[in-house]
C-alpha cells in the first residue's frame, strides 16, 4: 500500500471526526494502533515523565541492557539520516539517547501506546514487530511532523528487553534504517543470550562443585587463579 501523507492526514481526519479507517490509504498495522489509541486525546501534548528518583532506579535495574545496546546507540548515532537513536524499556521509558543535548530531555519519558497512542517504539512493542512510524500516521497531532523505525529487542524466552529506535524530527528516514536497526538488535540480542546462558553456565558449575566437595570429610576449598576462595565445603 503506498499513500502520501496528505491522504494519511485526510484518513486520520476522518477517523477523528467519524472513527472510521480507509482501509485503501491506512496500512492495517496503523488502523490496528490507531483503534488502540482512540481513547487518547489526539490533540494533548501531555508526556509521562520519570521523576528522577524513580527513573534512576529504572536505569539502575536495566544496566546490563543498557550497557549491551550503548555502543550500538553509539555508533548508529554517529551515521547521517536521522537526528537521534533512543533505548527504550519494554514498557515504553526512554533509557538512552544519542543524537545530541537537546534530545537529553527524552530519558524518563514513555513512548507507550498508552500514553501517546501510535508511535515506532509504542506500536512496535504493542504489536511485537519491527515497524515504522511515518509523519500523519502517528496517532497524536503534536507527533505528526516526526518519522520514527523501531525494533524490539527479545531475551532467550523471546520476552520483550526493550526497543532499540531511531527518529528524524521532521524528515523521513533513509531506506537504509530498518535492516541497520534489525543488524543492531541482533547484536545486542546475541550479547544477551550470551550473558544469560555464561550466567546459567556459572551457576550450574558452582552447584557441581559444591554437590562434589560435600562428599569430602575434610574441609576443602576451591580457588581460582589469583588464589581467591571460591568455594567451600561444609566440614
């Protein structure tokens, strides 16, 4: 389906003004988010916002994400096309920014579709896909200028980590974008996975060695290279 935005502004008019989708102009996963966010005033400018406090905390408990996905911010940020790359949590918060100070004040915010009805990092964690958020087809008013591509970024058990996404302000995004964004999560998927499975790795060996000096009456330590105790039995 190919609409241009002024046939995406009319439908989103008429869906405004008579909750009904032109089915020949509005993608389905749009008209989907759109139906979703009809009970959203799409003329307020309200923004849920972290206090400090709390936000600190949220970031304190998503450090390995962060961590993981920061240089993939990093660099993504550094590539011309779009003026900011963002780390979401899988409930929508804003974790990172890279793009510029004026983008700072994004951290804490929440890009649910809750919140700011249909948007790239809202609608791709509402509909667990990669998707991308072109000007009228966001469900606020205030959004409408923006372009936005996000993807959502899955542990082992394909639960939903978080949402890597990339926006211009006023401008459509590269063509580009979307398989460097796919790339990104893949990496930092794959890091995850791998911390997970070293995790379950350590865990499993340390039970071993405890089930096996057990069976020694004697007292008996276990310690690695630098001469640290590791392990201990219960004689």
């Amino acid at each position: 389906m190919k609409s241009n935005p002024d046939q995406v502004r009319e439908a989103w008019n008429i869906f405004i003004e008579k909750g009904l989708i032109d089915e020949d102009k509005v993608r389905p996963v749009i008209a989907a988010s759109w139906l979703r966010s009809s009970r959203i005033d799409p003329y307020s400018k309200h923004r849920h916002h972290l206090p400090n406090r709390i936000l600190q905390s949220r970031l304190a408990d998503e450090v390995q994400l962060i961590s993981l996905a920061r240089p993939i911010i990093q660099a993504m940020g550094e590539i011309e096309g779009h003026d900011f790359v963002v780390l979401a949590d899988k409930d929508g918060y804003i974790l990172d920014v890279a793009g510029g100070a004026k983008y700072f004040h994004l951290l804490g915010q929440r890009f649910s579709e809750e919140d700011i009805g249909t948007n790239a990092i809202g609608t791709a964690i509402a509909e667990n896909a990669a998707i991308e958020v072109k000007g009228p087809e966001h469900y606020c008013a205030s959004n409408q200028a923006a372009y936005g591509a996000a993807v959502p970024i899955h542990d082992l058990s394909a639960n939903i980590k978080g949402v890597l996404a990339v926006y211009n302000d006023s401008a459509p995004l590269p063509a580009g974008v979307m398989p460097a964004l796919k790339l990104g999560v893949k990496v930092i998927e794959n890091q995850i996975d791998y911390k997970s499975e070293l995790s379950e790795i350590t865990h499993i060996y340390h039970n071993t060695c405890s089930s096996i000096i057990d069976f020694f009456q004697d007292g008996f330590l276990v310690v690695d290279a630098q001469e640290n105790i590791i392990n201990i039995n219960q004689s």
